[in-house]
C-alpha cells in the first residue's frame, strides 16, 4: 500500500521512538499497550475498550448494550459498572461443571464485534488509534488488529507499533495490505548512572526495550531479582487489576522467590479463566509454563491440571498429535482413576474429532477404558457425572461409526441416569448438552418431531444460548416452518458477537422465501467480515444476477475470482454474465475443466449450443447436468425444448409433463 494510506505501520526497535511517530503523524491520538505481559489476551483490545466505553456510555448506551458480550470479554472488570450480558448455563456453570468450551472461532467473532464498536464510536469522535507493542501482543490482540486494519470506518485511523516485521503470516499479510509500513528513525540513546534501572525493568513488567535496564536486569543478583518480583507481583494484587492476573501477575510470581507454588497458582487461575472464555494460546502458553514449573512426581494434581489444560488447547488449535503425546506422557506416568479417565476420555475424543484421519473404533476402546476408571473415582454422585459424562462421549463415537439408535440409547440413559441420582440443580449444563445431542440424533434419524421438542426443551433452560436457536431454525426450516425458522435465525444474532455462517444459514433462506432483499444484504454482510468466503461470494453473485443487477453480480465474480483463481463456480456465473458468446462459452468451458459437473456451466453451454443451432449438443449437455440434478425442473424442461427443436419429438413427450411448454 502506498505511504498515502490511511493507517500506518511504525516499524521501530523502541517503544518511545514508534510513540514520537505516532504523535508526529496525530498528536491527538488514543495510545494503547498491546504487550501480552500486561494483561494477557486483548491486553490493547481491553485498555482500547476502557478508553471508549465512557464515550458511548454517554453518547450512545445502545451501542454499549448491542456490544455488552464483546466488551465484557475483553475488560471483564467493566461488569461491575455495565451489568452483566444475558448469561448462558455455559457462562454460570462452576468450574467443577463446566463441560462446554467456546469454539476457537469466538475470537474471531468477538474482534469482529469490536470492530464494530470502535465504528460506532468513531462516529460521535473521530479517532486516531496507536497500538503499540503489536509484535508482543497475544494473537487475540493481533488477529483484532488484523480486522481493524481493513474493516475500519472511515472515522478511524489506525497505527500499529512494533519492533520488527517478523509476525505471524496472517498478520502481517494484513498490515501489508491495509497499512502504510512506515521506518522509524532511532533516537540518540542517553543513560543515565541508575541504580534503579533493574526495578525499572521489572516495574515495566518485562515489558522494557531500554538496552540498559535490560542489561542491567540479565546482571543483577538472581535473589534481588526474585524479590522485586515478588513486591512488583503484590502491589497488583493490592490494586484489584484483574485482568493484571492474566498477565503481569502470573509473570511476576513465575520469577518470584515461589515459582512452583506461587507462580504455579498464578498461571492456573489465568488460564483456567482463559479457557472459559476460549482464549486458547494463552491457555497453552500458562499450562506449558506450569508443566515446566511443577515436579510430576510430588504435585501429580496440579501436574495433571495444567497437562489436560495443555492438552485441550492443542486439539483446539489444530496441534492434535502434540496433546496426543501429554496425554500419553500422563498415562506412563500414573495409572490413577482419575489420570485414567480424563486421559482416556481425551484421546478417545482426538480420534474421533480432531486427528485429520479419524479412527472411531480406537476412540471407543479408549472411551470405554475411560468409562471404566469412572466407576473406581470418586463419591457416588461424582461417579455418576463422569459415567454419563464418558457415555456422551460413547455416543458421538457410535454416531460417527453410524450406530445412530445405539448413540440415542446412550443419550437418554445418560438422561435418565441423572434425573434419578442427581438433584435438578446439578449438572444443569450437562443436561442441556444432552438434550442438545439427543436433538442432534434425532434430527439425523429423521425424527424431527422430536428433535424439535428436545431443541424447545432446552431453549427454555437455556434461552440465550444462540447454537440452539441455529439448530432449532435449521430443523423447522426442514419442516417448512419458514417464519418460526426465521425467528430463531433473528433471536441468535441478537445474542451473539457477527457469525458469518449465522447470516450465510439466514440469506438462504430468505432466498429460498424469495426476500432477495434481505437476502443480498446478509450475504454482503458476510463478505464484509470475511471476503474469502467462496460459498457466499458465488452464492451473492448468483442471486444479484437472478435479480438482474447484471453490474454488482459482475463486481463479485471478478472479486472472487481475483481471490479464488479458476474456481468454477465463479467461472460458470461469468459465463453467464458475458455477451459475446465465444467468450461465454470459453468461460463455461474453464468451469467444465475445473469441474466436469457444473450443472450451472453445462446448462449454460447448451443454451449457447441451442442458440446456434447444435440442439444435439444441447441435449448432450443438459443430459449431464440432470445426471447430477435429476430433480430440476428447468433442466427437465430446457432438454424437453431441445429435443423437439432436434426434431426428437416422441423423446421430448418422454419427460414431465409439467416440464413442457
């Protein structure tokens, strides 16, 4: 991008020379540290929200209650003065009974949702906004940063500071693209004779680029190291900063004078919090640390905590066969119940969800190894729980494997068993899961009146949990209750930070309603979030041609095909948007040799072949297509046309009759 751009990349080895930068470009500017030793997750996120909520809380309280999830999950402590979001039985469940984690997606969301309250902000002030530190930023900040960059609105400007260009991929592909990368000049380093400069280093936490306090740190006395360590890590207790407890904190007390007992307990509060609310890499990174810290043999509890906590973001984040090996490790360790059953259960649910090549019936051997050491741990009432709980996780195998009634007798005595040995107000969120996967069983068996009073059953325990209203829209749209179906699709984006596949899933069905309207606008909005989104660039394209804006469908396939070169489906809708029919043809043709059954190409190509009189040709086409769309009845119909026009009148008395004219 050119130097002309609006926002701007300060490229920098010092934080206080990218901070002269930024006031040298806006001297108005809205600063904010994005260094992950600061406050972990959303650490610039976080403090960018606390500068801007006063704004909106005063300017505009809607936009704070349309963002309340978004702004909450990233400056928690803002609860105590905007009250809480509707909560969720994920949300209100005890640790001990969490059993739900967020999909690594939610980020994703949430930076998409911010975005759009920093939009809404900049529309009662201009903004100018510096995010420092970005190259030390957690990757929830910096995946933030990499939508703000393109989606801002035009009364944002944003500069991102960092020390180097060595970043993440994706995140550097998207300052390359939407900022201009700005070199900042150093200036002449002056020190003084400080003999403060190792408290200053630590009173940064850790997060100084002075050479000197560096330098003085890596030489200082290892014990006045640790107790300044321990000082800095108790006035930020004293001051009830929690989200310093993501972070700085635990940092602190990891270098402390009590690494393997406080630092231990540090880092496990902050990533048992960050893996409620589905901050995964920060969740990896304080189990990792706590590993390192703890001696297996004599802190085996506290071992296997921070090692299942390692585990589960692993699978999450794509890195299947490194959580395969802790668990692993875990079992060569200890043969206890417990170890047993949260090992066994773990791996029985990489083989049959994350492994790349599944293998379901080594899940249900190590489900089943699992269930086993359920029934040695424990009081009655928690061998229950894990008996059921392992038993669920039998029946996403045995769903997998096909064994659909076995999967829904798995559920239901599941259902039963914690109806008959628990109070109702135990486990409330497993039993809302249940119900769930049992709607899920029965959708799949075809009983989808069922599956419609499970999904009921469970939106009124818990009605502000948007996936069931998504799956409960997806099973009345199977039973053509179209306006019920779009009701849940409304009530789910009320309640969630922007999904794309929420308004992708909505679009289609208004287009199937015929509300092409409604239709294009969810479908742009999609590609606003994610312009990448091939199913919904075909998908807009298609339905802006149908609607004859011949001019914004040509916009979208060009687009598309500059981001997903020789995609066929976008070939196959050029075709149709061309006039010359040399050209239209060679377009089909392109789609035909990417995909030989593109029944959009085929049909298209005979119509050209019909046109010009080789009605043969055409026939030959449209016989294809129907090979792969038996049920379309313009296929049907446009065959039946270019048989009699070949001259094949008995074989075109041959098809529908109502596909005749």
């Amino acid at each position: 991008m050119s130097v002309t751009a609006r926002h701007g990349w300060l490229v920098g080895a010092r934080r206080a020379d990218r901070a002269g930068a930024a006031t040298g470009i806006d001297g108005n500017h809205l600063g904010v540290d994005c260094h992950r030793r600061l406050r972990g997750p959303y650490s610039g996120a976080g403090a960018l929200v606390r500068a801007l909520v006063p704004l909106a809380r005063d300017n505009s309280p809607r936009l704070v209650r349309d963002h309340l999830v978004e702004i909450l999950s990233v400056a928690p402590e803002l609860r105590e003065t905007l009250g809480a979001p509707p909560e969720t039985l994920t949300s209100l469940a005890i640790p001990e009974e969490r059993i739900r984690f967020y999909s690594p997606l939610r980020t994703r969301r949430l930076a998409h949702g911010l975005v759009e309250f920093v939009a809404g902000c900049a529309e009662l002030r201009p903004l100018t906004l510096f995010f420092d530190n970005a190259h030390a930023a957690d990757p929830t900040d910096q995946e933030f940063l990499a939508i703000l960059v393109r989606r801002a609105s035009p009364g944002t400007r944003v500069l991102v500071g960092t020390a180097t260009t060595d970043l993440p991929d994706s995140f550097a592909a998207a300052l390359r693209e939407h900022t201009a990368t700005i070199a900042v000049r150093p200036a002449p380093a002056t020190h003084a004779d400080d003999a403060d400069l190792v408290r200053r280093h630590v009173d940064s936490d850790g997060t100084t680029d002075d050479p000197a306090e560096i330098a003085a740190y890596a030489c200082a006395d290892a014990a006045l190291r640790a107790a300044l360590h321990d000082r800095r890590a108790a006035e930020l207790e004293s001051l009830g900063d929690w989200p310093a407890r993501l972070g700085a904190v635990p940092y602190h007390r990891e270098r402390g004078t009590d690494p393997a007992g406080a630092g231990v307990a540090a880092w496990t509060v902050a990533f048992d919090w960050c893996l409620s609310m589905g901050y995964y890499h920060a969740v990896l990174d304080g189990a990792l640390r706590c590993r390192d810290l703890l001696d297996p043999d004599t802190q085996p509890q506290q071992y296997l905590r921070a090692s299942t906590r390692a585990g589960t973001a692993l699978a999450v984040l794509g890195r299947p066969d490194e959580a395969e090996r802790i668990y692993r490790d875990l079992r060569a360790r200890h043969d206890d119940p417990m170890t047993r059953l949260l090992t066994g259960y773990a791996l029985a649910m990489l083989h049959t969800r994350f492994h790349p090549r599944r293998d379901h019936v080594l899940a249900r051997a190590h489900i089943e190894d699992a269930i086993a050491a359920g029934a040695l741990a424990g009081d009655p009432a928690a061998r229950t729980f894990h008996t059921v709980f392992c038993r669920n996780g039998l029946a996403l195998i045995e769903a997998n494997l096909g064994n659909l009634t076995e999967a829904l007798a798995l559920v239901d005595d599941g259902l039963a068993s914690l109806d008959r040995e628990l109070g109702p107000d135990r486990h409330r969120l497993h039993r809302s899961v249940l119900l769930h996967n049992r709607a899920q069983v029965h959708a799949a068996l075809g009983d989808l009146d069922a599956a419609l009073a499970d999904l009921t059953a469970v939106l009124e325990a818990d009605p502000h949990y948007p996936e069931y209203h998504v799956d409960r829209a997806a099973i009345l749209r199977r039973r053509g209750e179209h306006a019920a179906a779009l009701a849940d699709y409304d009530r789910a984006v009320e309640l969630t930070p922007p999904i794309a596949e929420l308004h992708y899933n909505r679009a289609d069905l208004h287009a199937e309603l015929g509300n092409t309207a409604e239709a294009v606008a969810d479908l742009a909005y999609v590609l606003e979030l994610e312009p990448a989104d091939l199913l919904a660039r075909v998908a807009l394209a298609t339905l802006l041609l149908e609607s004859g804006d011949e001019a914004a469908a040509r916009r979208h396939v060009d687009e598309g095909l500059a981001r997903h070169p020789g995609d066929p489906d976008l070939l196959a809708t050029k075709g149709l948007l061309i006039e010359d029919a040399a050209d239209a043809r060679a377009a089909f043709e392109q789609a035909l040799a990417a995909d030989p059954g593109s029944v959009v190409a085929l049909a298209g190509r005979a119509a050209l072949h019909h046109e010009a009189g080789d009605h043969l040709a055409a026939v030959a086409d449209l016989t294809v297509a129907l090979a792969h769309a038996p049920d379309d009845p313009d296929l049907l119909h446009n065959r039946g046309i270019a048989l009699r026009a070949a001259g094949r009148r008995a074989a075109a008395v041959g098809q529908p009759r109502s596909c005749l004219v």
